[in-house]
C-alpha cells in the first residue's frame, strides 16, 4: 500500500505539469490559428522576436514603464516587481507554468501590457512570439 500512497503524488505532480504544458501550448496554437487568418505567409513564432519584444525598450508607451524587464526583470525565470512594490511570480512557463492556463487572463496581461510598454496591443504574431520566449524560458 505505501508505494500507491508515496506514487500518487508524484503521478499527479507529472500529472499537473503536463496539464500546464499543454495550456500553454493550446494558447500558441490559438494565436498561430488567428495569424494563418491574418497572413497567409505566416511559418510560425519565434523565440528570438519574443525575447526582443520582451528585452527592448519602446519610446511610445507609457515613460515610467518603456520595457517588459522594467517590472518583470531581465531573467524571465526571477520575480519582478511592481511600481507599488509588490511581487510579481517570474514569468518564464519553465519557473510560473500555472501562469498560462487561461486565454481570458492570458488577453487582460497581454492587453494591459502591450498597451502600457508598447503604447498599443501587441499583435497576434507578438503574442505567440512572446510566449514562444516564455515556453523555452
């Protein structure tokens, strides 16, 4: 009986990871479906176009916010922290895996952010670029 009892937590855990895994994955499915729709020459989203989103510093959003690293760090896998001070969970999929379950939290981040550092939404080809970067963080 104790070895159903100490595998049942591992099963689960395993179990739970690869739930998270295949969140995250849905969303990048969900955004390269929506930009085969917009470009028909779309051929996928790139970690290294989503790191630059993530590590460059933009001139038309707000000034007290001009990149992603402002609050969330130059390491995806750290915590970041707010303007006010308060802790925000690490970004990379690797570290906050739970952070990429919902396409409805996925769009309110993603809306407020983009809009904030880039002064305007991030397109569909940004977003799956972007969490491309996170996946492989």
């Amino acid at each position: 009986m104790k070895p159903i009892i100490i595998l049942t937590p591992l099963i689960a855990f395993s179990l739970v990871g690869s739930l998270h895994a295949r969140g995250l994955n849905e969303l990048i499915n969900h955004y390269a479906t929506l930009a085969k729709t917009q470009d028909a020459l779309f051929d996928g989203f790139d970690a290294g176009r989503g790191k630059s989103l993530y590590m460059t510093k933009f001139l038309d959003g707000k000034k007290d916010t001009p990149s992603c690293t402002t609050c969330h760090t130059n390491d995806p896998t750290q915590a970041g922290e707010t303007r006010a001070g308060k802790t925000i969970e690490p970004m990379a999929a690797s570290t906050s895996p739970e952070r990429y379950q919902s396409l409805k939290k996925t769009e309110k981040w993603f809306r407020r952010n983009c809009k904030s550092v880039l002064g305007r939404e991030c397109t569909v080809t940004e977003k799956g670029d972007f969490l491309t970067y996170m996946k492989n963080s």
